[in-house]
C-alpha cells in the first residue's frame, strides 16, 4: 500500500502540487508527501460535532482548486487512525463537492486508500468504494484505488498492492499512457513486484474456502470492536476523547491537557500497552491486536493512566 501510494506521488506530487488529507491522518502520508516529494501537507479537520466534516472538506477543495487550478485529495476508509468509515449520505456529499468543483474546469485527482476495505461494522456505512462514486464522475476527474490484501485477507507482510485507475472519457491510448508511466516509477524503485506474494494470493483468491475464512476473522474483528464500543460508550474521561468510529483496525483518542506521546511512553513502560501517537493529541490503539476477553482491563488501564497523568 504505501509503494502504490509513493508511486502515485512520485507521478503527480512536487513542490508545486501539494497532497490534501484529513486531520487526523496516516503520518506515512507526510512522509510521503513532503519528504520523498517536496509537496506541501495539507489538511482539513476531519470531524465535527461527532461526524465527518463535510463543509471542512468542502473549504479546503474549493480552496486548493482556487490557488493551484488543481487538487490532489487522498481520503483513506475506513480510516486510519480514526476507524471511521462515512455513511451513503456522507459519499454522496463527498462526490458532490468533487464534481462541482471538476464543473468549475479544475483538475482533480482522488486517491482512495481502501486498505481496509469491507471490515464494516455498523449498517449504515457505504458499502461501496468511494472509487466506485468516482471513476466515471467527470472528465476532470481521475479516480485511483489504491488496494492490497495487508488487512482485508489478513496477509500483513506480503508488500503487495494493486492500483486502478478510473476516469470519465479516458480513452485506451490515455489508459496505456498512465500505465506506462507506472511501469517506469515502479522499474526506477523497486523494479519490479513480489512474484511470491502474487502468486501465493492467487491461489488464495481461487480458493473455496477463503471467504468463508475472512468471515470468520472478520467475526473476531466485529466483536472485538463491539467490546471497545461499549467500553468507550460507559466511561467517561477528562483527558480523552474517542474519536468517531465504526469501522477497521483501530480506534483513536484525542487527548487534551497532556501530550499523546508522554501517554504513550507512560502506557509501554509501566503497563506495558503499545499505542501510537499519531501526533501530540491523538492516540491511536489498535482494537484488533487485542483478544476480546482483555479489552476492558486494556483499556481501563489506558483511561486510569491518563487520568493519572492529567492530575499531576
């Protein structure tokens, strides 16, 4: 995922093109963009009042479009780190800013980073990729999904990815083009993907018994989330805050009065709980590393220490 990712920048990021995300993001997307790229990180405030943030992200197309004739948008669902995936009436928004702002003769490209797509655990979540919404959405619009089985059929360590690309009028001259400039980044790279890694999912994919497989640890996902959700749903705190979630890996805390990373520290060396701070107020704990019968001692600890550090 984050080859296909960096091999889109290295085709449409520079120093005069930068990425706009949301806040909170991946941090390998700053990386990405403005170490590899020299591209300027842009972000927009991902939620409001407890939802996504439509007219945040609104504001910042219609701003990047103004200022640069140009928008380059990366939306990751569900997300990491927050574990929030939109629902159908927030998709349909989401295009609806896209193709106005494609009306108005400004270029856009959507990546959408579906590296957990279809781990899904409320009912109203929009069951489709926003690529799908996207693809044939406007001549100005290029769409690439960026995919790859790392979480969705549990096959964390294989580095591979796939890439599609998807765009209303696009002819197969212009198709080859693209590829071809894919196939030079990915020659100047890497040199070429992981025939094992492809292979061994190629059998997996042809397999009887693989989705019925994924269902099950799927099952593991879902109830492990459920454990976190009312948790989190029955305690309060003065120093965290849950960000919305419904869906993915991970949940994140926002953290008020005392710093993400200290939190952090504090929880590995004296209770030995591995987090991640996203950055100083946000911490991320990922659901799906925890066996369901240890997420309430887990996470107590977690709220019992912050509160412990916010007292003092």
């Amino acid at each position: 995922m984050t080859a296909g990712i960096s091999y889109i920048a290295d085709l449409f990021l520079d120093g005069t093109k930068p990425l706009l995300t949301s806040d909170p993001s991946w941090d390998n997307y700053a990386l990405v963009a403005e170490a590899r790229r020299g591209a300027e990180f842009h972000q927009f405030q991902m939620f409001k009042d407890g939802k996504f943030n439509i007219s945040a992200l609104e504001t910042a197309i219609k701003d990047e479009a103004k200022k640069y004739g140009s928008v380059r948008l990366l939306l990751n669902f569900p997300q990491n780190p927050s574990g929030y995936s939109p629902t159908h009436e927030e998709i349909l928004e989401i295009c609806r800013i896209v193709k106005e702002t494609a009306e108005t003769g400004a270029k856009l490209l959507v990546l959408s980073d579906d590296a957990y797509f279809g781990l899904d655990y409320e009912d109203n979540i929009e069951k489709q990729s926003l690529f799908a919404y996207l693809a044939d959405i406007h001549e100005n619009v290029l769409a690439v999904k960026a995919d790859g089985p790392t979480k969705e059929d549990f096959a964390w360590g294989f580095r591979c990815g796939f890439l599609t690309f998807g765009c209303r009028g696009f002819t197969d001259e212009q198709y080859d083009a693209l590829l071809k400039k894919l196939m030079g980044v990915i020659r100047s790279s890497v040199s070429c993907s992981s025939t094992p890694s492809q292979t061994l999912l190629l059998h997996a994919f042809n397999d009887p018994a693989h989705e019925e497989q994924k269902a099950f640890f799927r099952k593991q996902l879902e109830a492990r989330y459920l454990a976190v959700r009312s948790f989190t749903g029955s305690h309060t705190s003065s120093v965290l805050e849950p960000l919305p979630f419904n869906s993915g890996y991970f949940m994140s805390f926002r953290v008020s009065g005392i710093n993400a990373e200290d939190l952090r520290k504090k929880l590995l060396s004296e209770k030995g709980i591995g987090t991640i701070s996203i950055d100083s107020r946000t911490l991320r704990v990922a659901f799906s590393s925890i066996d369901e019968d240890k997420i309430e001692s887990v996470y107590s600890e977690i709220y019992g220490t912050a509160e412990e550090m916010g007292r003092a």
